[in-house]
C-alpha cells in the first residue's frame, strides 16, 4: 500500500485523479480537492469568452501546484485532439495529455481508431499520453504499445454514475498492462472506486461523481479512504468465489 | 483593424498580439493563442504584428473531467 503510483517518472502520493468541471462553486470545489489529496487534476481547453473573460475560467482558482492533465475533450478526429494537446502544452503549464476524443455526443464512447492514431502521434512529440478509452483489453494493449504513460478505460459512459459495467474486461487490463491503468469515467460512488481498486486499477479518474454528489466535500473523503480500502484488499488478495459453503469452525471438537 | 478572434468580428486600435490580449484584460499567464491555425508561444506574442483579416483563437483552461 505504501508503494506509489509513478507515471513517466513522476511518484503520485495520492491515486486519485480528479475532475474540475460541474462544481456549485470554487469554494467547494477547492475544499473538495484539498480533502482528495488528489495531486492531478484534469481540464478542459476551451476558446475563451471574450464578452466574459472570467467567467469559465478555472486556474485562478486553483490554489496550490497540482499536476494538470488536460483533455482533448470536443475532439472529434485524432486531428482535432492533436490540435488541442499542442495548444495545452503551449500554455507551458503541463506536457500531459488526456486524449478524448469521441464523435457520439450521447453515449461519448471513445473512438478506438482515432484515439489511437492521436496517442501515437503525441506520444512521438513527447508528451506524456494518457489516453481515455473504451474497456477493451486488445485495445488497452495496443494503446500501451503505441507510447501510453497510463491507460485509462471507462467503466461506463461519462457522468452515468453506472459504475464499472464490465469488471471482467477491467480485471483483464489491469492483468496485462506493463503501464498504470486508470479507471476512467462513470464511477458513481465510494463503492465503485473499491471495486475499481480490486480489481487491479493503480488509480481513478473522478469527477461527477463527487462535483455532484449532494455533499462534494463529503463524497472527496469517502473516495480517498475507498482508494485506500481497494487498494489494500486487492494486496491482500481476496478469497476465491465457491459455490458452497465452507464452515468457519472445524465440524468436529 | 479588422480581426476574426474566436469565430467574431472585431475592430480592434492594436499593433501587436500582445496587444490583443491586452485589450480584452486577460491573464496573460493563461492563455494560449494560435493566429491563421498556428500556435504562437507567448514570448513572441509582441513580435507578432496582427493585420486585417487575421484569423485569432484565444484558448484557456477550463473545468473538465
């Protein structure tokens, strides 16, 4: 439990990475992520309003030295999110990258093919490539191949709070990548980052979950001590499934 | 000048890109520009001279998961 997650040479205290979008407000927001004890925080990049420069900005709330990992999120093409990682990395405030990029604007699957095409490209720049993607090993693996620092599969749609709909698949990349796996996208509570933590994940990857939560700063504390349960129980190892039952006492005296 | 930034028209009394960040009050420090599709590194914002029909996109961070 005390070993830490390193990603591209960069030890992580904290295996949480948290999202800074849909908050009430900055005040809760920050106390939020000051409980996490989340070290990454992820963003979008959007054109900035000019009628109301402030008003969607975000950095000059954030208070003390985190690691940013933006996101290409609005991408549509491997060459939109290309664009988008560039203009990140121009801000001179982080070389990592979360590529997101999907063409389905009800379910944001990501799309396998672009997603993979960007992380190779990016990857070959330099950046720091964590790309989000859909649950599939094959594809996990292949995205590990192509210079992923982590790899980060969904365990259901954005924001559905559905939890991980296949532990199966999840259980399979953790098992086969040499990177960090981090359980992206549609976790709903503490009770699905234990899981996610079970099931072999180095880290997840929050946001509506506790943005929306009816006590965010609340729901922060429980995520970090879910982290830390997972963790712990996927190191201790848990018991095999059996059909029957075991006594607990010998039968005989 | 007439210049295209973030999709809309402005007329704006300015010489440099610098400049153009400067008029609309933005912390310099967090925004990225690209001007006709090419990423311009903010040192080099006040050797940019901007002209008429320019194409100007000002990005920063916003709240994302």
């Amino acid at each position: 439990m005390t070993n830490k997650l390193t990603i591209a040479g960069k030890q992580l205290s904290s295996r949480l990475f948290l999202g800074t979008g849909r908050y009430p407000n900055p005040y809760v927001q920050n106390k939020a992520i000051e409980v996490s004890e989340a070290e990454v925080l992820t963003f979008a990049i959007r054109r900035v309003n000019l009628s109301a420069p402030d008003e969607d900005a975000i950095l000059q709330h954030i208070e003390k030295p985190f690691q940013y990992l933006p996101n290409t999120s609005g991408a549509t093409s491997a060459e939109e999110a290309i664009r988008i990682a560039r203009l990140a990395k121009a801000s001179g405030l982080s070389d990592w990258i979360k590529i997101e990029v999907s063409q389905d604007e009800k379910m944001l699957i990501p799309d396998p093919i672009e997603t993979l095409k960007a992380t190779e490209i990016l990857a070959n720049e330099g950046f720091i490539v964590l790309p989000y993607t859909s649950d599939d090993p094959a594809l996990c693996y292949r995205l590990q191949e192509a210079g992923a620092s982590a790899v980060m599969p969904g365990g259901s749609p954005i924001g559905t709070g559905l939890g991980i709909l296949n532990p199966y698949n999840i259980e399979r990349i953790t098992e086969k990548l040499t990177v960090p796996v981090i359980v992206d996208a549609g976790l709903g509570s503490a009770a699905d980052v234990t899981q996610a933590m079970e099931l072999g994940a180095d880290g997840v990857l929050l946001n509506t979950a506790i943005a929306k939560a009816r006590n965010p700063v609340m729901m922060a504390e429980a995520v970090k001590h879910a982290i830390h349960a997972g963790r712990l129980s996927y190191s201790a190892g848990r018991i095999s499934k059996k059909k029957y039952a075991t006594a607990s006492s010998p039968i005989q005296s | 000048m007439r210049l295209q930034i973030n999709g809309d028209e402005h007329d704006l009394d300015v010489v440099t890109l610098k400049d153009v960040v400067k008029h609309f009050g933005l912390q310099e420090g967090l925004v990225v520009t690209e001007v006709d599709g090419a990423i311009v590194d903010r040192s080099n914002w006040k050797d940019i001279n901007v002209q008429d029909g320019m194409k100007i996109e000002l990005v920063h961070f916003v709240g994302g998961g």
